[in-house]
C-alpha cells in the first residue's frame, strides 16, 4: 500500500462505529492512512475495524466517552507514544438532542450536545494541536449542518454546530501562517444515517445517497490542495 496517497499518515476518526464516520475511516484506510477508529462502543468499531483488515488496510480502535477530557487525554498520550504526527482529523461524533423551540429546549439536554458536538472537538484539538504541528500536510475536517444557519426547532443542535464551524475556523487562522494545518468544513446533506431516520422518521432511506458518498467527499478534501477554511454541501 505504499504508492496509495495517503501511505504513512494517521487518521483519527471520532464517531467511527457507524454511518458517515464508518464509510470515512474505511476510505481512507483503503487509500493506505492508518486509522484510528473512535466511538462510545466497542463492537461497532470491531465491524469496521474488521472490514478495513479484510480490505488490506490498518486500523486501530480506541473506545471512549468524547464527553469525558481525561480519556481524550489518555487518548491523545497513547497515540503520541506511537507516531510522531497527526495527519488527519475528521470530527464526525455528535448527537441530535430533541427537536424543540428555542423555549422548550431542556437545559441538561442542551448542555450534553454542547459537550459531545462542541467540548470534545476543542478537547480533540487542545490534545493534538502538538501531533497536528508535527504533520507535512495535516487536515481537520468538521461535519456540519446545513441547520448551523437558523432553522426553526433546530435551534439546540444548529447551534452545535454553528459553534464548531467558528470553533474549527478559528483555528485555522490561528495556525495557517506557522503550520501545514488546514481546516475544512462538510455539510454531508441528506444522508442515510441513523440520525437523519431519528430526525425525519417518515423518509423513506432508499431516497438518500449513502454514507460513502460524504466519504468520498472527505477523501477528496484531504487529499486535494484545499485551501484552510474552505467548506462544502455533498450533494446526492
């Protein structure tokens, strides 16, 4: 594997056991990066783990809580052990939350998406900002939403991630002119995920492209020179 392009570069990938984060894990495993696979649970991470070996490519999963900083730094510590540089970070994991008006919202709900959807991205980033340094060319890609602009009963998660596409892009200013960090941003658009079923129960999936679509997407970004701060709409 070592002619594919992304021969000799590491990935992490959060929210990797399923969906959008599982199809990119497993493209750019088959395009040659070493990906290391997270998520809340094991097995789903062991399926997709196990179906990047059988491709003939490495993967490496780390189950853990995105909520909780110690384990992002235990994380963050582990990895740092091994390679010297952080290639690729695609920040997937989120969680939908209630949709409800702004007044409706449920405090305690509200501040458990703040913490996977926002929190753990800037702890992700705080943990690797050395690792990603480190890297020739490396590349944060953020899954956002087409609700970061406002859209009734949407205004808990589009807020999500309204703060993680200023959060991201912030940091790629703060770094453009003294690293090879960039920073883009994927609205996947309708996709056949188990969020979008949670979302809008009554769509039939059949309707929607799949999660390897965005994927590929993704693989485009990171391997093409694109520019830091640019952001995209997958269209189906």
């Amino acid at each position: 594997m070592s002619d594919l392009p992304l021969s000799g570069k590491l990935a992490i990938v959060t929210g990797a056991s399923r969906g959008i984060g599982a199809a990119t894990a497993q493209a750019l495993a088959a395009t040659g990066a070493h990906v290391v696979l997270t998520a809340r649970t094991s097995g789903g991470l062991e399926e997709v783990e196990e179906r990047i070996h059988q491709a003939g490519g490495h993967a490496t999963i780390a189950p853990l809580d995105l909520t909780d900083g110690d384990s992002i730094g235990r994380l963050a510590q582990a990895i740092g052990g091994r390679w010297p540089a952080l290639d690729i970070l695609v920040l997937n994991a989120a969680t939908l939350g209630s949709l409800a008006a702004v007044q409706a919202i449920d405090g305690k709900e509200f501040a458990r998406v703040l913490a996977l959807n926002v929190g753990a991205p800037q702890a992700l980033i705080a943990a690797f900002d050395g690792m990603l340094r480190a890297s020739s060319d490396a590349r944060i890609v953020a899954l956002s939403s087409s609700v970061a602009s406002p859209r009734a009963y949407w205004g808990a998660y589009g807020a999500s991630k309204a703060a993680l596409e200023t959060l991201v892009g912030a940091y790629g200013e703060e770094v453009k002119n003294i690293s090879a960090i960039r920073t883009h941003i994927v609205d996947p658009g309708a996709t056949r995920t188990a969020m979008r079923a949670r979302a809008f129960p009554g769509e039939d999936p059949a309707s929607l492209k799949g999660p390897e679509v965005v994927a590929q997407a993704i693989l485009n970004l990171v391997i093409g020179d694109t520019p830091t701060g640019h952001r995209i709409r997958v269209e189906g």
